[in-house]
C-alpha cells in the first residue's frame, strides 16, 4: 500500500478516535467517496493498535492505578479506587460487546457501512451532543464516577458499533447528561476506550492472521505509527481546547458533514 495512503488512514483514525466526530464513519466514507481502495482489516487492526497505545500513555497514571486495581479486582477486593474503576470499566464494555456481537451475527454491521447511514448519525447524535453540552449540569467529577453511572454510559456507547455516532461522542454526551464536567466526561470516554478499542483489534485479529503476510505486517506497522502520532496530537488538543471552550465546534463540523453527507446519499 502507498505510503500517503497509510499515512491519511492513520492520520484520520487517529484524529477522529478520540475527537467526538467518529473514526469508523470517516474511514468508512474514504473509499465510499474518494473511490480509494479499502484499506482492509489488516489496517485496521494497526491503527487501532496505534490509537491504543496512545490514550493508555496520554493517560498512564489513570491506566496505572487501574490495572493494579485490577488485579485486586480478580482477587474479589474492591478496596481501593483503582479497584472500583475497573469494575466500573467491566460494567461499561458489557453493553458494546453484547450489541457488537449480535450486530456481527445478523450481519448488520456490514448492512450499516452507508453514506446515508453515517450522514444521518452525524447529524443526529451532533445535535444530541450539543443539547447535552448545553443543558447538563456539571457537578461531577471523574472521582465521582459510580456503578450506575457506568452502567448506563455503557448502554450510550453501544450505540457507536452505528457508523458515524462516534465512541467517544456519544460517551461525552452520556456524561454530560449525567452531570459530569466537560473534561471529566472526556476523561472517562477516553478511559472507556481502552477495553473497547482492545475487543475490537482482537476481534479483528482473529480474522487476518491467518492472511498477514509480510507486505502487510510492513503496513500495519507504519500504520500504528502514524495513528499513535495522531491520536496523541489529538487528545493534546481537545483536553487544551476543553479548558476554554465547550464542545459546539465538533458539534458545528458533524451537523455540516451530515447534510452534506445526506445530500450526496439522496441526489
């Protein structure tokens, strides 16, 4: 594969993962729209691996204390804060692996990859995204985060396996609705994604290792690489820009790709 070609795959999955406008939407529209070649699962495990790597160090001391609750966690000990976030984090991926499963079984995840479908998504859950940035309190903090709170955030982020609702949006527009300031609810999104983006790239896997082959673990590699970059430069930016400023911008960019979007699927 042409080396500008990877480096705009891993560019796009690595600024939309964790920006709330939707990475699966936008790759799925590269080839539907530019008459690219599709890029194959072989990539896409890659620029998942990249974007993994990514929020685990941009959020190392989170990760840390998580993964040495886990292990309490295994134990039967729920003692420590780490301890209860990754319960909080199990209950959370329950719903998207359940959803993606069937979706996958029935077939619909492939029925979903249209034009059309990612242009109503993006329009949609924008203005839901903004309803919930403007008219939810902010009282909580990440600290504050509960069982329920997960649980329910959990059920929002099925609703992404839908091209074009964007993970990370629709988790932001959970937490926002639920009271969670504008940089906590993006904190915890960005937390969610982890077990998420992990399922998804084994689930990936699991179906091109037996069809990798040298060329392609080249690929894949340079990939990750350009999609690690990305995904850091991209949260940098959106926990800067957080401090100063709501979540209308993104908001703005979904509503206006989603009429276009519609306009191109229905003319």
């Amino acid at each position: 594969m042409a080396l500008t070609h990877l480096f705009i795959l891993a560019l796009i999955q690595g600024v939309t993962e964790f920006l709330p406008i939707s990475s699966s939407g936008h790759l799925i529209l590269l080839p539907n729209l530019t008459g690219m070649d599709d890029q194959g699962q072989i990539i896409d495990v890659a620029v998942h691996v990249g974007t993994l790597f990514a929020v685990i160090l941009y959020f190392w001391s989170d990760v840390k204390t998580i993964g040495h609750g886990m292990i309490r966690l295994v134990r039967g000990k729920i003692d420590t804060q780490g301890a209860f976030w990754a319960l909080c984090l199990l209950i959370a991926t329950i719903p998207v692996t359940l959803f993606g499963l069937l979706l996958n079984l029935t077939g619909w995840d492939q029925a979903l990859r249209s034009t059309a479908v990612i242009g109503w998504t993006m329009l949609i859950f924008g203005l839901v995204l903004y309803w919930a940035d403007q008219t939810g309190p902010e009282t909580k903090q990440a600290s504050n985060w509960s069982l329920k709170d997960a649980a329910i955030m959990g059920l929002w982020q099925a609703l992404a396996l839908i091209p074009g609702t964007s993970r990370s949006g629709i988790t932001i527009t959970a937490g926002r609705q639920l009271g969670y300031d504008r940089e906590s609810a993006a904190r915890l999104a960005m937390l969610m994604s982890i077990p998420t983006i992990f399922a998804s790239g084994i689930l990936l896997s699991a179906h091109v290792v037996k069809d990798a082959d040298l060329a392609a673990a080249r690929d894949g590699a340079i990939a990750a690489v350009f999609a690690f970059l990305a995904a850091l430069a991209a949260l940098a930016l959106m926990f800067r820009l957080l401090k100063s400023v709501s979540f209308t911008p993104y908001v703005i960019y979904r509503v206006v790709l989603g009429i276009i979007l519609l306009a191109i699927a229905y003319t």
